[in-house]
C-alpha cells in the first residue's frame, strides 16, 4: 500500500517539507480519511488554500476513498509514518 499512488506520493509530498502549509492541509486531510473513524468532516475551503499539485493529490486521496479503495491493511503503518514526519521525527 504504501509505494502505491496515491499514497507513496502522499508520503514523497509530507517527507519533502513536513512541517510546510501544504504537507499540514494534507495530513489533516488524510487523517479525516481514516478508515477506522468514519467520520469523513473537512473544511472544502481548505482547497482554496492548496497549490494546485497539492489540490490534485488531495482530489486523488478523496477518489480513493470514495471508490472504497482505501486499503485497512497497512492504514495503521502510513498513519505511524505520517504522523512522524509531521513531528519531525
């Protein structure tokens, strides 16, 4: 799951500039997608504030999870891994 798009490029995007604008929209944007929460609540706003290669991984994440392809196995492995990057570890 995770060297597969649109997850691996998710991961290339935060890993480049972990604590940037745009890896923070994503994260937040990713942690809403989780499978094991349901809930799916974020701010449509928040892509006005995305550059447009930002706002197309974005677009991508949320296909995935409205087409039901958002893999349970290896969702606890991505979030661990995004989670420190955005910590800076």
């Amino acid at each position: 799951m995770l060297d597969q798009p649109p997850f691996a490029d998710l991961i290339e995007r935060i890993a480049a500039a972990p604590r940037s604008g745009q890896s923070l929209l994503l994260y937040g944007l990713f942690k809403t997608l989780c499978p094991q929460r349901g809930g799916h609540a974020y701010l449509l706003t928040k892509l006005k504030e995305m550059e447009p290669q930002t706002r197309q991984l974005a677009f991508r994440l949320m296909e995935a999870m409205a087409a039901g392809t958002l893999p349970a196995a290896g969702w606890e492995e991505l979030e661990r891994r995004l989670d420190a990057l955005v910590a800076g570890h």
